[in-house]
C-alpha cells in the first residue's frame, strides 16, 4: 500500500490517478509493459553509486551527505583556524578560559611597557633626573611644545618610560650646548621687582606695586613707539622689549635706567647732561625707608610722602 501511495506522489500530471493515457490506449491493454520514465520511482532502498538514496532525496534533516565542510564530526568541539595547540582545551569552554588568561597576559605587558591613557602620564617625570635639566622638568607641564608632543605620543601609543628618556636626552643636550634659559624663580623674581617704598606693605599691596611699576615701563616703551619725530623705535622693537625684558626684574631696572637717562622719552633731563647717578636713586630709597613715608606707619606724613613720590616722578617719570 505504501509503494502505490509513493507512485501516485512521485507521478506526473495526469499519471497516477487512474486516468487512461493520451490517446486513450492503455499500454497495458495490449500485454505490453508499461515504458520506463523520468516519473517512475526507483525500486525501494535502492542506492545510487555513490551510496546515497537514489531520486536525488536529501537525508532526512537536510543535513548534506557528507556532514558540511568544516563541520566537526559527532562528540568533537569547535576549533579556530590557527589557534596554537597549547590554547585547545578538552572543550569550548575551556578552551575559552585558555585563550582569556593569554589574553589577560598580553594586556598585562602593555601596562607594564607604560602605554598610557592620558597625556599627564607623560609629565610626570620621577627625581632620577640630571641636575643640569631638574629645574626645567618640573616646569614642563606648563610647554606647549612638550605638550602637543605628548599628545602625539599618546596617539601612537609610545610608553611612558620611552618618550620620557627621549625628552631627558634632548633636555640634556639641549642644557649641555647652552640653549636652555636658566630657570625662573617666580617667589625671587616678585620680591625684585617690588618697589623698594612697597616692600613693607601686605602682599596685595605689594602686588599692585609691582604691577604698576611694570606698567609704566611698557607705556614708556609704547611712548618711544608712537613719536612722530622720527626720535622713537619702531612698534615691534618696543613689543621685542617688552618680550624679552619684561618677564624679570633686571629687564625692568633695565628699561628704567633707560627712562632716566632720556628723561622719561620727554628728552634729556636738565644738568648733569642727562645722566641720573647712583646717589640720587640711592636717596630717595632712603627716603622712602622713612616712618614719615611710610604708609600706615605712626609717623606718616602725608605732605613728605607727596613729596618723595614727585622726586621719583622725575627721576623716573
């Protein structure tokens, strides 16, 4: 019953069903056996070479005969290509824990090589350093130079430890052949450039001091720039001035013994050919050493401290 159930499924249209042929004979009719065709099923259980059901029937499943290329057979577990033996477990998942433990090494070694993953890891140099560069290292944070280098670094994932000797040795020879600057000493450098009349004075006050001493130079500085009569300097000399002069307290004593000896940029001062000597400099600290020109000191008097500030005007307007 099953094999005339699979011949009426398997045959085409029009055979199978108990219809009578084209034509209306019937091959049988006449004794003769019916002729082979692409319809008729092979015999049940037959096999084609090959050893595969015959009738082009895929196994049951739809797997391929052959299991699909690469397909681990039965029991077996899945292996990368190229994954070293050493790392192959006895299954997936330990397999899985070996290749995690070696990935965890080489993460471990890049850290211990000091890729970083911010660019302050490159400013923080430790104290083995020459003493010739020390001073300019601890500054070094402040460069803009060092910093976009740094930035650089990190973006091509140099170590620490790499870039840092690299900027050491530049430093050094750098320092070596005399092209370093040596370092400012800020705390130095504010108490130079207080006035001597201010020193006695709070910080604030002592600040505004400063301040106004180092504004005066630079606008005496601009005054030369902006004559007309051909006496001054040009604009960018006076900004070359300020530069390199204007960041250290001998730059200011400097600019201010020129004052004096042109007279403030108005000209020459009366007597003496326009020479200022030390003497009068060295009276008028003095003076300014005073109680009686000493702001909040008992024994202010006004009237004397006008007076020693008109004699600073001129001698250093």
């Amino acid at each position: 019953m099953k094999n005339l159930i699979d011949r009426i499924l398997r045959a085409p249209p029009g055979e199978g069903d108990g219809a009578a042929p084209a034509g209306g004979a019937d091959p049988a009719a006449n004794g003769a056996p019916p002729a082979a065709g692409a319809g008729d099923p092979p015999a049940p259980n037959s096999t084609d070479p090959a050893g595969a059901p015959s009738g082009g029937e895929p196994p049951a499943g739809g797997a391929k005969p052959d299991g699909g290329a690469g397909t681990p057979p039965a029991g077996a577990f899945y292996k990368p290509d190229g994954l070293p033996d050493h790392l192959l477990g006895k299954s997936d998942r330990e397999t899985i824990d070996n290749m995690k433990k070696a990935l965890d090494g080489y993460r471990q070694r890049d850290n211990e090589r000091g890729a970083p993953t911010d660019v302050e890891s490159y400013a923080k140099f430790g104290d083995d350093l020459p003493d010739l560069i020390k001073p300019h290292v601890a500054e070094i944070s402040n460069d803009p130079f060092f910093n976009k280098m740094a930035a650089k670094a990190l973006e091509r994932g140099m170590p620490v430890k790499e870039f840092q000797a690299t900027v050491t040795d530049f430093m050094n020879y750098a320092a070596e052949a005399g092209f370093l600057e040596p370092p400012v000493d800020v705390e130095a450098e504010k108490a130079a450039l207080t006035p001597e009349n201010a020193k006695h004075l709070p910080a604030a006050e002592q600040k505004v001091a400063r301040e106004q001493r180092m504004n005066d130079n630079f606008a005496w500085l601009d005054q030369l720039a902006a004559r007309s009569d051909g006496t001054g300097i040009p604009s960018d000399v006076a900004d070359y001035a300020k530069t390199m002069l204007g960041d250290s307290a001998k730059g200011h004593m400097l600019i201010e013994f020129m004052r004096a000896q042109s007279g403030g940029g108005q000209g020459p001062l009366p007597g003496d050919g326009g020479k200022v000597t030390g003497d009068a400099r060295a009276e008028l600290q003095r003076r300014s050493a005073l109680p009686e020109n000493t702001p909040g000191d008992a024994k202010f008097d006004k009237a004397c401290h006008d007076k020693l500030m008109a004699d600073y005007q001129k001698l250093i307007p």
